[in-house]
C-alpha cells in the first residue's frame, strides 16, 4: 500500500506503533510533542520540517523561511504549554545554492530565536539532489507538570479559538506569531483541558482534537472567526493558521474570557462551539492531508 | 558565492557565528554535539540527516537505513562521551513511497534504539517531491560534567583509532555499530583529551581535531589499522567508519592499552601517531566534502 492511498493520519497512527519507549516517557508522537522525564523535570521535544516546493515556493524570501522553519516548532511547544528552549536546524542544499541565500536562513532563524527567548545551538548541513529541506528540532520546558495533550477534553467543554482563521497562503504561512504568551498564560491560570496548535486546518485539527478524548463536537460555523476578506471555507481549510485551538469547562468561560481581553486587548478570542458526546460531527473533515 | 565554492567547513564556520546562544549553552556546533545546561545537569542535543542518493542508494535495505539514520547520531553522542537517550525521527517520503518502505525503516531505527538503549519518542512526516530524507535529533547525558570535546589535544598526545578503517561504501556504513560502551569506558577511566568519531574519513577529520586545539599532528601511514582487503587510500579517504579517534597524553599510553586489550578483546585500537605543534600537517587532507 502506497502512503497517499493510506493517508497522513494512517500512516502517522501506524508508525506510532513502531516507536520505542521506555517509563521515562510520559507522552510520545501523536501529540504536538513528545514529553519525557530528564533529571527529575519534565522535558519536552519536538521536530519538524519544511521542504522547498511543499511548505514554501522557492521564490519565498528565505529570511521568512527561517522564521517559519523554527516557528512551526515553536508553536507546537506553545500549544502544549511549554516554554521553548535549545534547537538543532539541518539543512539539506543543493551544492549550486548561493550561500547567501543560507545566510538569510539562518537570520530569520535567528529573528524568530531571539523573540521567542530560543538558542539555536546547532545541527547539521548536508548537499542533497532534491528540493531545499529544513528540519528543525527544539527542546522545551514546563512548569510543575502542567502541560497540556490534545486528549483531555470533556463532554461540554467550550472549544476556543485565538485570532482568525483562513488566508495563510496568502504569505500569512512564512510571517505567523506562536502563541507562546498567550498559551503559558491560559495553562497557569485556567483549567485548560486540551489544546492544540491549528496547523492542518481546523477541519481537520478539530476532529483530531476530539478523538483523541475520545468525543465529538458540536460548532457554531457562523462564529469561526475570519480572516478579513476569506471566507468560511478558508477558515476550515486552507491550514497553517498556527491559532490556538482549546477547551475548558463551562464553568471558566465567563471569567476567562474577561481575562484575556485585559491581557491581550488585541487578539481575538473566540468560543466556537463545544465538545460533546463522541459520535456527533458538525462538520466535514476534508482539510489538507500531508500524502493526499 | 555558492555552497560548493566555499566547501563544506568554511560554510559551516560561516553559519555557526549565525548561531543563537546564551550562557546555559556550553558548546555549540563545531562539535559532535552541543551541550547545553537544563535543571542542573549537563545535556547533549545533535541532529543528523541522511538522503537518498546521497547518503544510501535506493536499492538500500530500509531496515539499515533505519539503523544508520539513528546510530549516526548516537556515534556523536558516544564521541562526547555522552550516554544516548530520546531521539526524534523526521521524514519526508515521496507519496508514492509503499509503506512497507517506512515501516522497515523504522523498524530498523528500533532495532538500533533497543540496541543502544533510546527513546524513540516521535517526530514528523512529510511528504516530499525530492528524495528520501530522514533526520534525526538525539538527546544524550553525560556523567559528572565529563564530556569531551574535540578541541582538548595537547602537544604530545598520542593518537588512537578504534577497529579499522576503509572500504565503508562496502555496505559497512549501513551497518557499523557505534562505540558507545567504548567511549564511555575511555572517558571514566582515562584522561581523554580530545575525541571525536571517524565520519569523512581520517584525512579530513584528524585536521579538524588538530585545528580544533591549535595543533598539528604527525602520523605513522603504516601504522594506520586499515579494513582487510582495502588500500591505505580508503583508510584515508573513504569516510563513513564511525570509528573513535582520540588524544591521550603519553602518560596513560601503556596503561590505557593494556587495559583496553582485556576489556575490549575483540576491538582493535592502534596509536597511529600524536599531536604536535601547530603548522606540521603529516599527511594532505583531501577527504569527502560533503559541498563538493
């Protein structure tokens, strides 16, 4: 079986089975990051990678690549309440590229280390045959346990959504900010249940979110927020948001939701909708898929 | 200017002062790994990558692509000194790949990580338009601050290589096995000044080790222990033995051999020369770049 036959979630749920973990593992792939136990703290890691032609055209300013190579990392470890901390970058070149072009790489890299209070510390170079590939792997931190899986979701927590959704082609994709503050912010004061970073498309995300505690959900599509001038479908589908998906119980929305708009007057926050009964789907999921 | 003008070390000095750290790192590209301090306690990060075409050829063994993906990076660590722990695993895949393709490839990585005692704790999936691409990041411990880098040779130090070296392209690069127990053996008992594993081959990576301490070296050609069958050439400049090179001062000489032949009877490890002062270069170094 091809892996564009069996699907990007197939094939991730299969290969999940084949890792290897020992009891210093408290959480592994499946989730935004792997979390384990190291000298008594909990750690949390995470790779990632954008390759030229798929996560960004090869006219891209590469100082936007830079800042979107670590970024992507960056908001996996937000999205599970986590403080980033050491990345490792290998890049795969072809032997014609200008060195210049690295050179700017590696400024938005080191753009996005700097705002996000990260050390890039190392990695690898190699010469490749193929398109231009950036991996990148980051180490984080959390505080006294408290981090967040996409699992813990309860029937009738209300489904939150930071910013607005839709249009990241649109060179929003190479320019987006994790919401690091912002989700160090909401693990430490509220009963945050599940969060995710919306990577795929909250089509797509959504459901994951909810079948990982083992729910459904239930959205109000007219109160997904948009992106000005990008439509609902937009919104659902086009992916790379990079916004913050959560849930929490009825009984912190209200004050939650007064918070946060004294703390972060200027970005969105918006209830969507809520997670109920496993079985119930409002929507389609037909967001992008990696091997489709 | 492009990457294959400049070659392969001064791209990589030029892109490590575009490096981000601060006074938790220790060390940071340059080196097998870096080292960075978290809660107290010294760890390692390195990532690695290989490409089809580059690194193995399509035809390879998906099961020994796995194991060289993961015992690259754990042949680092081990060249620190350091003990191998969590590792992450980043793929990018052609759509069209069969999956029976990764799931051996990953069973191989798993072979190599029960074999060595890792984590394989996640990772990511792309799929790609180019080659086959695998990237690993590993985390690694070391004991008491002992680490070792590659910059600590002194005037006079012997020079040792374990097992022999050469004909790696022989189907040996897929299937070497890293000197984790070896060097840790080494750093706990004896005073290793410097070390670092054999990747591009004895004539690029002795110049780099010398370089790294300010000094020169003087090698005994016949004395270098070559893989049977193969020429002094290869032993040179083949690359790929993942072998350990070190400095010891002549002081631990005898002893460390002595000891080494009852603890490791089935190893070879040979003095092929020491570090001198700066400017002798015994032999020309002509080795594999990985721009050229």
């Amino acid at each position: 079986m091809k892996l564009n036959e069996l699907g990007e979630d197939a094939v991730v749920g299969r290969l999940i089975k084949l890792l290897r973990v020992d009891n210093r593992v408290k959480l592994r792939a499946g989730d935004d990051c792997a979390v384990v136990r190291n000298a008594d703290k909990l750690q949390l890691l995470k790779s990632d990678c954008i390759i030229e032609g798929v996560h960004f055209l090869p006219d891209a300013n590469p100082k936007d690549v830079g800042w979107k190579a670590l970024c992507r990392s960056i908001s996996d470890i937000a999205a599970m309440g986590g403080k980033p901390l050491d990345a490792l970058v290998t890049v795969a070149l072809p032997r014609e590229l200008e060195f210049d072009w690295v050179k700017q790489l590696y400024l938005g890299l080191r753009k996005a280390a700097h705002e996000f209070g990260v050390n890039l510390v190392g990695g690898e170079t190699a010469k490749s045959p193929g398109p231009i590939f950036i991996s990148v792997s980051l180490t984080g931190d959390v505080i006294d346990g408290k981090y967040v899986t996409r699992a813990g979701g309860k029937d009738g927590d209300w489904l939150f959504v930071t910013g607005s959704l839709g249009g990241a082609f649109n060179g929003r994709h190479l320019r987006f900010h994790p919401r690091v503050e912002h989700a160090r912010w909401l693990v430490e004061g509220y009963p945050i249940h599940a969060m995710m970073d919306l990577s795929d498309g909250l089509a797509s995300d959504l459901p994951r979110m909810a079948a990982a505690g083992g729910l459904g959900f239930d959205i109000d599509l007219g109160s997904i927020p948009r992106t000005p001038w990008f439509r609902l479908e937009n919104a659902l589908y086009d992916g790379e948001d990079y916004e913050l998906l959560f849930a929490v119980p009825d009984s912190a929305k209200a004050c939650l939701e007064g918070a946060w708009k004294e703390k972060f007057p200027s970005l969105r926050l918006t209830a969507i909708g809520k997670l109920v009964k496993a079985g119930q789907r409002k929507f389609a999921a037909k967001g992008y898929d990696h091997f489709a």
